[in-house]
C-alpha cells in the first residue's frame, strides 16, 4: 500500500492526545482561579466550565474506486437505479469512486481528525475576610440588558392586543 504524503509530512491523528489535551484544559483550575489577596482580604475566582471532545477516523478500500467504479451496484448484486446506470456519453462518472479518473482500481485511504471545545463563563468570587465567607455573583449586563428588553417587548405586545381588543368591542 502507498500513499501520496511522504512520512512526516502530516502526523497522524492520536485521538487519545485530543483527550488528554481536553482532560489537561478541564481541570478544577479553570472552575476555581488562583486566589488573590487585597489587603487583609482573600478573593477566590469561580467559573463555570463547560467542555466536550471528539474524534473520528477513516479508512478506505479499493473494491469501489477507479474504473468501472459506476458499474458498482452490479457489483452487489442488483441491478442499478435509472440514476446509478453507468455513464455511455464518454464523460467521466459521477458516483462512488469516480473520483479516480486515471482509472486504477487500486485505491487507497485514510482519514483522521478530532478536537475539544471549551467555554468558560464567570460566575462569580468567594471572599474571605474577617466578616467570613461570602460569596459575591458576578453580574451578566448583557443577559440583565437582553432580558429587559424581552420583558419591554412583551409588555408592548399585550399592550397592543389590549388596545386592538378594546377598538374592536366598542366599535
């Protein structure tokens, strides 16, 4: 078997690296921030972490590549729908391995990829002072601006559907 890439030029893909690279990012440091003190004062960063990782990989075959390839549901044993029927107009066809328009039936693959995404969102500080332990949110001003807006926009609704009504059952 041969392949077009000489090695070393693409590394291959090692889906347990994309896990322990997602495993490394996941970890209580990114939940719980390295404190800080402020005067007599100790603040401790919270977050919140959501993360997900994934990975694939390939493989392929040269029963169904290269020529003849659009001749393939004979191949399994049935005869072709109207549209599988192979091509007699002398352009190349479209279909499972037309893709090989030198013509060898040899065909090759592979195949690989994988990643991991994280979110991290603020989600508030602890503080310890003398007073004790408190925790302090930290405030969202764009879901507190988004959601005074949804509230104004549905107040306006049902004012206008109150208004409407009212027109309509007085004349």
């Amino acid at each position: 078997m041969t392949t077009n890439a000489s090695p070393g030029d693409t590394p291959a893909v090692d889906p347990a690296h994309i896990t322990q690279a997602a495993r490394d990012t996941l970890t209580v440091r990114r939940v719980y921030g390295d404190a800080y003190e402020r005067g007599s004062t100790l603040v401790i960063p919270v977050a919140t972490v959501w993360g997900g990782t994934g990975s694939g990989w390939g493989s392929g075959s040269g029963e169904l590549s290269g020529k003849g390839a659009a001749d393939w549901p004979f191949h399994l044993g049935r005869s072709p729908a109207p549209s599988e029927a192979p091509e007699t107009s002398g352009k190349p066809s479209e279909g499972p391995g037309s893709g090989n328009a030198g013509g060898d039936a040899g065909g090759e693959g592979s195949g690989g990829g994988g990643g991991f995404g994280v979110r991290v969102k603020a989600t508030g500080v602890y503080v310890v002072d003398d007073a004790g332990v408190r925790w302090q949110p930290a405030v969202d001003v764009n879901r507190v601006v988004l959601g005074g807006q949804a509230v104004l926009a549905i107040v306006g609704v049902a004012a206008s559907l109150a208004w409407a009504i009212g027109r309509l059952r007085r004349g």
